[in-house]
C-alpha cells in the first residue's frame, strides 16, 4: 500500500465511524418507529443541552441523512487529510461551537442533523486556504467554491421559508469555521519560501549596517545648553 493510500485510509476514520452512527440511528429509528429528535438541540431549555453533543447524529428521514451524507464525507476527510495535526481539534470545536450558537440563538424548536458540521468544515477548509497563501489549499479552496458554495444560501434566514431546515445551524457552523480557520493560521501546512525568499531574509539577518539595526537615540533638549 503506498503512503498516499495509507494517509487517505487514516483520514477518513473518524469521518467514516460518525457517519456509520449516524447512519445506525436512522436505521434504529425506521426500524422501531421511534423519534429521537429529543435528542437534538432546544434553545434555552435544559433539555436541549445534550443536543450540542447528540444533534448531529440524529436525522429526520433517510432523504434527510442521505443528503448529509456526501457532504460530511468529503468535507470531513479532506481536514484529517490535508491538516492532520489539526483536524479533531478544528472538528471538535465546530461540533460543540455550533451547538452552543444553537442553544442561545436558534428559534424554539428541535434542530438535529450534521448540516451546521458541513457548513463548518467548508467554510474552515475555504478560509484557511485563502489565509495561508498556499497553493494547493488555495485550488483545494476553489473546489469547496466550486461543490459547495451553494451552501451560503442555506445560512440565510427565511430563505427557505417553507423547509425545516435550521438556518441557526448553518450559520453557526459557518462561523465556527471562520474562527478555526483564523486561530490556526499560524499552524499546520504553510506556504512554501523559494529561495529568493530565503535568501533575502538571510540577507537581511547578516547585514549588521540596515537601517532599522542601528540604534537610535533620545536626549532632552536641556542636555544640549
């Protein structure tokens, strides 16, 4: 197996496992008729704390997880793959962030479903790529564009007025991903320096006479009388 295949199998573990639960709650809740949408988040009511963990996992029908499905499988190896170092932090922090968004700012109803997840890590992936100046995360953030930029829409309230669809989710998500895309500018995979690059700084290290080495003075003006 080549390291390419072996990196590719390590990034999409724990994108596949979530998804596989996902995919066994929908399948317990058809197969037994029950509803666990309880388990979803309900803003500013106790009841819906556990959602911000559990929200995700739960979805109203299977048209509504298969939607989900690609998205969140794409958009959820493409960080374990391209920052490694990086990725369970950043998925992690979109996970809980966007269900606290929820709690406090969503509209009094159960939201559940990994929707506000996608929006998360598509807007981590597009962000960061732009920020770091890197020429394979920058195409990577063209493709998000390309595939997914439909999603803006979806975190515009009332644009889909007559859907269930949470809009707080999204745009949670959203932000969260703006947040994580910033705070780890400075981390994982940067730009590449070319050597001219190199060179100049190394030019600007060695010469002891720049301006900006030379040490300035301050006197009073009385010292001058």
């Amino acid at each position: 197996m080549t390291h390419e295949k072996r990196r590719l199998i390590g990034a999409s573990t724990i994108p596949v496992i979530l998804l596989i639960i996902m995919w066994v709650i929908r399948f317990v809740e058809s197969t037994f008729g029950i509803n666990l949408a309880y388990l979803g988040v309900h803003p500013l009511h106790a009841n819906g704390l556990p959602g911000i963990i559990l929200a995700p996992f739960v979805h109203a029908s299977y048209k509504h997880i298969a939607a989900n499905t690609v998205p969140f499988l794409v958009l959820g190896v493409a960080p374990f793959y391209f920052y490694r170092d990086l990725a369970l932090k950043v998925l992690a922090f979109i996970w809980i962030m966007t269900g606290i968004f929820v709690w406090f700012g969503g509209r009094d109803a159960w939201h559940i479903g990994a929707s506000g997840i996608i929006y998360g890590m598509a807007s981590f992936l597009f962000f960061s790529g732009l920020i770091r100046k890197n020429n394979g995360l920058a195409a990577l953030a063209l493709v998000i564009v390309f595939l997914y930029g439909g999603l803006i829409w979806g975190a515009i309230p009332g644009f889909f007025p007559k859907q269930h669809i949470s809009w707080e989710s999204h745009l949670g998500g959203l932000f969260s991903g703006i947040v994580m895309a910033f705070y780890y500018r400075k981390s994982g995979p940067q730009r590449k320096k070319y050597s001219w690059e190199l060179e100049e700084e190394e030019d600007d290290d060695d010469d002891d006479d720049a301006y900006w080495k030379k040490p300035t003075f301050t006197w009073d003006k009385d010292d001058d009388d």
